[in-house]
C-alpha cells in the first residue's frame, strides 16, 4: 500500500510487515463536531479498517484537545469550568461519530491528563537549547530548528508574522511559538516556569511520542493543519529526539459549502448533528469517500441526492440477494474476482476511495441485473455476499437488522396481497401496499413472485 506522502510529495510504502501505529490529530472539544471533522475522521476509519481487513494490527491513537483559548473562551461565556466545557463536548463527539459508524481509537488522550508529559517533553527542548522561558511562558527558537518549513513548503525567511502566530515582545523571533503559556487564568497547572497551560502544537508531539514511540507509521489530519500546527510538530519532536517523526504524512482536503468556505461568520457550518438528521450514516459517509481524500469537496443537497440514489440501488441489491432462489444462476466467479481486486487496488494506490466506490457499484449494478434478469441463484448469490459484505464493512456502510417479528409481518401482508390481487379486490391489495410504505416497506414485483426491502427512512435536507 502507498500513500502520498505530504512532506516528501512522493507515494511512500506503508510498512504492513508490523503493526501499524497512527496517529490522528482529534478536535478541539468547545463546539459540536461538523461535516469537515467528519471527512477527516470518516477517511481514517476507512483506512485502518481497510488494513485490519488484511489482518494487519493497528494501533490508532485520536487525541482530544481539552485546553485551548477557545475553550476558555467558550467556558466564561457560559460561566461555566473549561473542564465542564471539554466533557460536554467529548460526550457529544462519542454519540456523533457512534452515530457514523466509526470505529473508535485505541486510544483517545486528552492534553488535561498529560501535563507531566508535556512539561518533561520542554524541559528537554530548553536542554537541547531549541526552547527558552520567558516572563510570558516558554519559546520554541524556530531558527535552531534548520527545516523549519520542510512540512509546507515555506521558507523562514519568507514567513512573517501573522493572524495565527502570537506577537509578544518577549520573542527572539516573532516566528518563536509557544509550548507554555503562563496564566493566573484556570485552568492552569504548576511548571518550573510558572503557573500556566501548554501551547496547542506541544501537545500533540507528546502524545503521539507516547503512545507510539520517536518514529511511527501515519500522522493524519486535516491540510488546515500542515501549518503552523504539523509544521510545529515536526520542529519540536525531531528536535527532541533527533529521529525522523512520523514516516508519511497524510492530509485530507477540507470540505465546502455549496462553494463556499465553512464559516462560523456565515452561518453554514453543517453540524454532524444536522447531517445525520437529514440524510443519515451511510449517505455522509459515501459523499466523504465520494472524492479524492486529499482534494476539497462541495457538501451541496446535489451531490447528497445523488448518494442517496445510489444507496437505494445497494438496499435493493441486498434485499435481492437474500430473497434470491432461482435455480438458473449464471456463474460470476470471475467478476466478482475482478471486481474485488479493483476495489483493493484502488485503495492500495494513495486510498483512492473514489474508484474503489466505483468498484463497490460495479458489483451492485451487476447483481441488481442479474435480479431483474431472473439469474441470480442461490449459488452466485451466495458468492455475492461475501464479497459485497466485505466492502460494506471496510467502507462502513450499514443496512438496519430487520427482526424475526419484522418479517413475519411483512410477509403475512405480502400474503394477503398477493391473495386480494388473485381474487380481483385491488382496492384492498393497494390499502396493504400503503401500510406496506408506512413501514418503509417497498416492493419488487419479479416474474412469477413479489419481494420486499426495507427503505432506510432518509428525511434528505430541504
């Protein structure tokens, strides 16, 4: 498997002989989770299921950032603890992404809980003489750190002070970060430099060092993050511990509105909330995976419409493979083979999940043919399955359980259908049919018998 790596820009080799320990940077837990959060973390829930799926180990560390100005922020406007803030919001995260089906992480570190670590990761960087303490805090010297800018392509002496970069006439250099910040402010925790909290970037090369050593496999986020913050990142952990740090860097496009940049200012930020509600799990997750992940896409009603057609044609492929009994089954051996292997081809070239997608539908238009065309038997049903069910779960795509109770009503209805139309009485038959929708029931009329699906209920956003 090759990943385009962001900071060589060449495909690099994903080591699958071992392990494979990645690390994703998590959000920032002081407002509910949106639709570009899901993106990123939809594309990396497909990523490490799709290697477990070759029975490759993963360990999958997602970090929540639990103290930040912009929960402080949040916290005094609600007159509320930053703590109680940061719990709502992780709670709130859990239900959101539980609801995508995303599997969790191996492990989800908060920044609260590791303030020994990040204190012992800058007392290493002040020994090394590649941070200094100030009255305001403490320093990270970018100018001692040569490749400064290797990550995004900037050049030190290009870079200037900016919106994203804090002015303080306590720097050696206005480019100089902070690792630590000094406050009388809570929360705040006791240091060798005073009492404060640390700088955004410091926490995530602690962590990440951690729990997956000096040098692992993936770092992942979104490309908002490749500067300053990954750029950071690799500044202070390579100059801690002299190593390369994460082997390839992996960046997912960001996602736009209708066209237009997701804003808070603008008022179209699309809560996961607000996309579950509308169109549900597996119509977010085919239009995350619908483009290139390190391209931007346009979240539009269009392109979700068009998902949710396409889903509708995997629910009938579903429903035809388990009612399918026909004797006269045409062997699809070879496609199903051919189909799978341009599927995992796909994601083995930079996890392209647009073409292992177009893959995925190959196999659903040909069984939904082979329905119509009355050749889908027990025996390439059967085959089917096996390989449909294995992209489900790699993409995470779910079709609802239907229980025992379920299908005995709906096929004691179906009965009584099928006898109301053989007497004649269709105005009967059609009141079943109408109680037959209420239930998101649709049938499927086929030479000789009728089946039924199940409809997932998608409400689709106005």
């Amino acid at each position: 498997m090759k990943i385009q790596d962001t900071l060589s820009k060449l495909e690099q080799d994903v080591d699958i002989s071992k392990k494979v320990k990645i690390y994703l940077c998590g959000v920032t837990v002081y407002d509910e989770s949106h639709i570009g959060h899901a993106r990123t973390i939809i594309i990396f829930d497909v990523l490490r299921k799709y290697l477990e799926n070759k029975g490759i180990e993963i360990e999958f560390i997602q970090n929540f950032t639990d103290v930040d100005d912009k929960i402080i922020n949040r916290a005094n406007a609600e007159n509320k603890t930053a703590d109680e803030i940061s719990t709502k919001y992780i709670k709130n995260y859990f239900h959101d992404f539980d609801g995508l089906n995303v599997k969790r992480a191996t492990n989800y570190p908060k920044a609260t809980e590791h303030i020994e670590d990040i204190v012992k990761f800058i007392e290493k960087l002040i020994e090394k003489g590649v941070a200094y303490p100030t009255k305001n805090g403490v320093y990270f010297s970018v100018t001692k750190f040569p490749e400064y800018g290797k990550l995004s392509k900037k050049k030190i002496d290009d870079l200037q002070s900016g919106a994203r970069i804090e002015v303080d006439e306590e720097k050696k250099d206005p480019l100089d970060f902070a690792v630590w910040k000094l406050s009388d402010k809570a929360p705040t925790w006791d240091s060798p430099w005073g009492k404060g909290r640390p700088g955004w970037h410091i926490e995530c090369s602690t962590m990440s060092i951690k729990y997956l050593g000096e040098n692992f496999d993936i770092h992942g986020g979104g490309r908002d993050l490749i500067f300053p913050h990954h750029e950071n990142e690799i500044a202070q952990s390579e100059s801690c511990t002299g190593s390369q740090f994460a082997k390839i860097w992996m960046h997912v496009g960001m996602v736009t509105i209708d066209g237009e940049k997701m804003s808070k200012s603008i008022g179209n930020v699309k809560s996961i909330k607000h996309v579950i509600k509308n169109w549900g799990a597996n119509i977010i997750r085919l239009f995350c995976l619908s483009g290139h992940y390190s391209k931007p896409i346009d979240y539009s009603k269009e392109l979700l419409k068009e998902n949710l057609i396409k889903w509708r044609q995997v629910e009938t492929c579903h429903y035809e493979l388990i009612h399918a009994n026909s004797e006269n089954s045409e062997n699809i051996d070879e496609f199903i083979n051919k189909t799978g292997t341009e599927f995992d081809n796909a994601l083995d070239s930079d996890f392209n999940t647009h073409l292992a997608l177009s893959a995925f539908f190959q196999l659903i238009k040909e069984t939904n043919r082979l329905a119509a065309e009355e050749k889908l038997g027990k025996e390439n049903s059967n085959a089917i399955k096996i390989e449909l069910k294995r992209m489900l779960e790699i993409l995470g795509l779910t079709i609802p359980e239907v229980t025992e109770n379920e299908i005995k009503e709906i096929n004691e209805l179906i009965e009584k259908r099928e006898q109301s139309r053989k007497e004649k009485q269709f105005e009967e038959a059609d009141k079943i049919r109408d109680k037959l929708n209420e239930m998101n029931v649709e049938l499927i009329d086929h030479k000789g018998k009728t089946i039924w699906m199940i409809k997932e209920n998608i409400k689709a956003e106005k």
